[in-house]
C-alpha cells in the first residue's frame, strides 16, 4: 500500500511534471514557430530588399552609364569649339597678317607718292620761280622799250 502510495505518487509527480514538460514543450514550440515566421518574415524582407537593392544597383549603372556619356558629349563639344575657336584664330591670324602687309604697302605708297608729290611741288616752285623771274624780265625788257619809245617820240 505505502510503495503503491508511493508510487502513486511518483506518478503524480511525474504526470505533472510531464504537463509541465508539455506545457514548456508547447511553449518551445511557440517560441520557435514565432521564431520561424519572424525568419520567414526576415527572409522575406531580405528577398526584397536584394530586389530592391538590384533594382538601385541597374539604375545607378544606367545613371553612371548616362553621365559617362554626357561626360564624353560634352568633352566632345568643348573639343569641337575649341577645334573652330583654333581655326577662327588662325584664320583671324592670317587675316592680321595680311592687313599688315596691305597696311605697309599702302605705307610706302603713300609715302612714295609723298615724294613724287614733293619733288612735283619743287619742280613747280622752280618753274614759278623761274617763269616769275622770266617775267620780271620781260616787264623790265618792255619797261626798257616804253622808256625807249619814250624818248624817241
């Protein structure tokens, strides 16, 4: 009877503690299904998020892409604008040059026909010269003869 009582007990205990193990058991397995849906859960956010983040990682390869080439177009038509400026200045260069040398020739022509002019002007100066002593002259030659034509009527 005591060892059946005592055994009855035992079972007693061991039932309890086997609701205990259970309720723990039950609890566990809460726990570690909460914990299951929280790793789906963050698996899933996790696929998202490589989405997402494959999604940024093609758009900032298109967006380094396009400003590659607006870089290179932009190069490009600073190299063309500098190519025409270069050009303009060389043909404004060899414009210059020109003018100079049409300038200096225009220069010694005028300074030519300065000369021209100035040896002409002498030469009239000295022909005026002379005309105006031939003509003093000549008043002083018919001076001469009115005296004459004077004296002899």
């Amino acid at each position: 009877q005591e060892e059946k009582r005592q055994l009855t007990l035992k079972v007693e205990e061991l039932e309890r503690k086997l609701e205990t193990t259970s309720a723990q058991n039950i609890e566990f397995l809460q726990v570690i299904a909460k914990r299951e849906e929280s790793i789906h859960q963050c698996q899933l956010r996790l696929e998202e998020k490589s989405r997402e983040c494959s999604s940024l990682a093609r758009q900032l390869e298109m967006a380094i892409e396009d400003a590659k080439r607006q870089v290179e177009q932009t190069r490009e038509r600073a190299a063309s604008r500098e190519r025409a400026a270069q050009s303009k200045l060389l043909d404004l260069e060899t414009q210059l040059s020109r003018n100079k040398t049409e300038l200096n020739q225009l220069r010694r022509s005028k300074d030519d026909a300065e000369r021209r002019f100035e040896s002409r002007l002498q030469d009239l100066r000295d022909r005026l010269e002379q005309s105006e002593s031939t003509n003093r002259s000549m008043q002083s030659y018919v001076q001469f003869l009115k005296a004459s034509y004077d004296n002899v009527f």
